[in-house]
C-alpha cells in the first residue's frame, strides 16, 4: 500500500481551497438555472436558452475541479448547504447585473486560491488554475456585453445601432 502523503499531492489548505470553490461553481449553476427559469417563466425565451447554458458551464468547472482533487489524491467533499439565491428580478436587465456580479465573484474567488498557491509555492495547482483565469475573463467580458445591450437599446436610435452592428458583423473582410 503506497504511502498516503505521496498519495495526496495537495496540502490541507489548497484541497480545503478547492473543496469551497466546488461548493461555489455548484451555487453559481444553481443561481444560473434559476435565472434561467425566472427568464423563461417571464417569456424571455433566448435569454432562458443562454442563462441554462451558463448553468451547465459552472457545473462542468466544478466537475473539472472534482477531477483535479482526485487526480491530485485529495478529498472531494461536497456539501449541501447551498448560499441563497436570488429568485426574483425586477427586469431582464437586473437579472443580467446578477449575473454580472455572480461572474465577478466567481473571478475574485479564483483569484484568492491562485495566489494562495502563488504564496504556498504549489505551482501545480497553480498551473492547474490558470485555465480558470482565462475562463473567467471571458465570462465577465460575456456579462459586460450583455449589459451594454441594454444601454444600447435605452437610446433613442438604439434599435438602428443594434442592427448596424450585427449587420457589420455579416461583412466579409
């Protein structure tokens, strides 16, 4: 039987790390697929369509971490207890700042573990989390414009704008 401290290649502190960033991408999905259905129950069915996607994206980083903790010999320790969610919105667009806010939260809460593994000289993990660095910038850059579509639509030509810009889009270099 080989020995349980080669077995296990994170420290305490990095797995306990780790085992709070599963509970927070599994809180984030849940946030998401109630976003979605708050979307699709107010007829906002393209945003609903979005919203389950972003759900199923947040479940698949948790489950890439799970397999890191376990190709790493760690403890996966999933709990139950979730954070509340937000469940009503009074707007699309303060349903999409909810999303916004869950996207930087996400990026704050990545950004402790890389420097405590920075700090810890853990440079596997540290390696290991860069994927999630870039996914986050990303995923706020996706939250940002969504936002914009709403200040776009708010001006007066805002509708003309929208459709020039998806028209120049189309336009073949």
């Amino acid at each position: 039987m080989a020995n349980k401290q080669l077995n296990n290649r994170l420290s305490q502190k990095v797995n306990e790390l780790l085992n709070q960033q599963i509970q927070h991408e599994n809180n984030t999905s849940m946030q998401y697929l109630q976003m979605a259905c708050w979307a699709e129950q107010n007829g906002y069915v393209h945003s609903a369509q979005f919203l389950y996607k972003q759900s199923e994206e947040e479940r698949k980083h948790m489950l890439k971490i799970i397999s890191y903790v376990t190709d790493m010999g760690g403890n996966v320790a999933i709990e139950h207890a979730m954070t509340p969610i937000k469940k009503n919105f009074n707007s699309l667009e303060e349903l999409f700042v909810t999303a916004l806010e869950a996207e930087i939260n996400t990026s704050q809460s990545i950004a402790n573990i890389v420097e405590f593994c920075l700090n810890s000289k853990d440079f596997m993990t540290f390696g290991f989390l860069q994927w999630f660095i870039t996914e986050e910038v990303e995923e706020e850059t996706v939250a940002r414009r969504n936002l914009e579509l709403f200040e776009l639509a708010k001006q007066p030509e805002g509708q003309g704008l929208y459709i020039i810009d998806q028209a120049i889009g189309t336009i073949a270099k």
